[in-house]
C-alpha cells in the first residue's frame, strides 16, 4: 500500500488506509505500508507536485518494492499512480494494481463546477488563475490514465463508481464501492443515552474547503439562531479557520457558536457525545466519515445527498438527506427534528444501527474479496 500522506489515524484518507491495513493484518495478511515520509518530496506547490513529482515518486517506489518482494498485489492512493501501475505490469506481471480513491478527483472537478460558478470568489491576479487553471487541467489527466491503467479500483460511494463506469467506460467488475467505517472505539462503547437536551446542541464537523460547503453550513446555522433561541452551535474546524467561519455567522449564530480545534479522535467522541443534530452539507464526498461517526454516537444527521450519505442513509429513518447547496432545506430539517422528541429518539436509535453494521473488520474483508476477484481475473487473462 502507498498513500502520499502521513500515517495518522486521525485524518481522513491517511485514516482509512490505516484502519484498513490493521484489519486486513488481523485477518491474516501481510501488508507492508509506504507513506509521504518514505515517497519525499521537494516541490511545495500542491498541483506542481501532483503533476510532475508524485508519478515518478510512486513509480520509483513501487519499482524498488518490487525489486525486494513479490507482492499479490499493490494497492496505490490517487491517480497519480498511473506510472507506477505500468511499471507493475512490466516487472510484476502476476500482481494486480489496485487504484484506491478517496473521491476520484474529475468527478469532484465536474460535480464542484456549478458550485464554484455560484460561489467561490477568487481574487487572485488574471495570470495566476490562467496558471492555475492550466495546472488543474493537466493535473485531471492523470484520472484518465488511472482509470485505463488500473486493474482495479477501490471508491467508497457508489456516484464515483457510476462516474468511472460511465464518463471513463471502466466496467463495473473492476470497480468495487466499499462503505467506510466509525472508528472502533466508537462502535465499542455504547452511546450516551438519548436526552432531550441533547437536541439544543447542533454540530458539524469539517475542515473549512470549498467541497465542504461551509456557506451552506453558515446560512443554516443563521436560519437555525433565528428560529430557535435555545439552539446552541459547534463548528470544528482547524484552529486558523475560526476567524473565516465567524465572518459567515450572523452576530446572533456567532454569539452561540463554540468554534473547537481539529483534535484527535477518543476527545472528538466526547464532543459528539454531547450533540443532538449533525449538519453536513457537502457539496461533494469521496465518502465524508464525519457523518458516519455522528451516526455512530447517535446524532440525528442531517446531510446532502451525495458521497456516503446517498448510499448508507435510509432518508427519514437513519437520517435526513437534502438537496446539494439547500441551506433553508437543511435548517428546516434540522428543526422538524428538535420540535419532535420522539421522532429523533427513533433515529437516533436507528443511526447507531446502521453505523455498527459497518466495521473496519467488514471493509478489510470486502477488500480482500475484491483483491482476490481481480487477480482470478487477471490470472486468467495470462493464462
């Protein structure tokens, strides 16, 4: 496996691949991990190191991998692993490449289009958005190669699935959708009791991109402030973000905002712990583990209909799914919720279910079987 992220269980691409690699190595594989530290990097620059440092970093990696072991398979994160898939199948010929995707890259590009179009302000000098621009486009590229080189791939929503299968024609057995999970820890301990009160305390939890909509996020906790003057609110975010979130906030909001910094995962269960709502309205997700881990302590969620959120929310019974960008529809939702107790006993209940159904244990094995079906496939080819 090869992520270019750090190897903390606390973020979230980086998270998902080590819980995903604990629980295969539980069931009885061996899996050898290679991170940023290992792969390097000189070029600061985000797109620059996408477009030009990162394919070669993963191709020189996987090349010397390869060298020292015969491996069943190589798992990569992004699309810039497109140059390292070639070198497998010319050195390794009997191993399957296996592209994972945290939110495949053009689908979020084509998904963010009306948003940015509607939304975001860029006010940087004519040449460097020209520039910019031109970077994204060559940088988009890499989705192609990846979808053509791979002999598989890992998504977590069944939208990038469809998006593989049908802007880049790759057939639907080489794509496996595998729901995420809640931490364990979360699973394990039981959730604190349903009370009322906890429906005065509205939560979300996000860094503060532009895919996460936080103006949406914003407008509902204005329209929320206003309806319901016992409503208490949290936002956490990165610390450095709070002053851009309270400029979004009414002065009524912002006078009943907690704003907490990004922390690690057994002290953000505490603050879900004391929460009722959970506001998500993301206008794009590879997956979005925040709701799923709001579900699992249960919070009544409240969520746009994409990424996870489409696949694993019974709309109404777990959950409560908007449109993209409603930011009346979210806060409307959210009150329906808080003005009947007995309805959100009964999510809440049901959110808790549905989120233990789904274990790191079940997503190493639903891995596996794929890894297995596309070296069957594979193998056979040869043959």
């Amino acid at each position: 496996m090869m992520a270019d992220t750090p190897a903390d269980p606390n973020r979230g691409a980086a998270g998902t691949e080590v819980q995903t690699i604990d629980a295969l190595r539980r069931l009885g594989h061996q899996v050898d991990a290679l991170w940023s530290s290992h792969l390097g990097r000189r070029i600061a620059h985000g797109n620059l190191h996408l477009l030009l440092e990162l394919p070669r970093a993963y191709e020189r990696a996987v090349v010397r991998s390869l060298h020292e072991k015969r491996y069943d398979v190589i798992h990569v994160n992004q699309p810039q692993g497109y140059r390292a898939a070639r070198a497998v199948h010319r050195l390794s010929p009997a191993s399957v490449f296996i592209h994972r995707s945290h939110g495949f890259e053009p689908n979020v590009e084509e998904t963010l289009k009306p948003w940015r179009a509607l939304y975001d302000c860029d006010n940087r000098h004519f040449l460097r958005r020209l520039s910019s621009r031109g970077l994204t486009s060559l940088v988009a590229r890499h989705g192609r190669a990846i979808a053509r080189e791979a002999d598989g791939h890992i998504v977590s929503s069944s939208l990038d699935a469809a998006f593989l299968n049908t802007v880049f024609d790759v057939a639907l057995d080489r794509v496996a959708v595998i729901p995420q999970s809640a931490p364990e820890s979360y699973l394990s301990g039981i959730p604190p009791a349903w009370e009322v009160q906890r429906l005065h305390r509205v939560l979300h939890v996000a860094q503060l991109a532009f895919f996460k909509a936080p103006m949406i996020t914003a407008a509902a906790f204005n329209h929320l402030a206003e309806a319901d003057h016992q409503l208490r609110f949290t936002w956490v975010c990165d610390r450095s973000s709070e002053s851009t979130v309270r400029s979004l906030l009414t002065p009524q909001a912002n006078e009943r905002m907690e704003v907490l910094a990004w922390t690690e995962q057994n002290t953000l269960r505490d603050i879900y712990d004391a929460h009722g709502i959970f506001l998500f309205p993301s206008f794009f997700e590879g997956f979005g583990k925040a709701f799923l881990e709001a579900m699992s302590r249960g919070l009544c969620v409240i969520a746009s209909d994409t990424g996870g959120m489409h696949d694993m929310i019974e709309n109404g019974h777990d959950g409560v799914l908007v449109p993209l960008g409603d930011a009346k529809a979210l806060a409307e939702a959210a009150l329906a919720i808080i003005r009947n107790p007995e309805r959100a006993a009964v999510m809440s209940a049901s959110a808790v279910a549905t989120a233990r159904r789904h274990t790191w244990d079940r997503v190493a094995s639903e891995t596996a079987e794929f890894y297995r079906a596309r070296l069957t496939a594979r193998n056979a080819v040869r043959r």
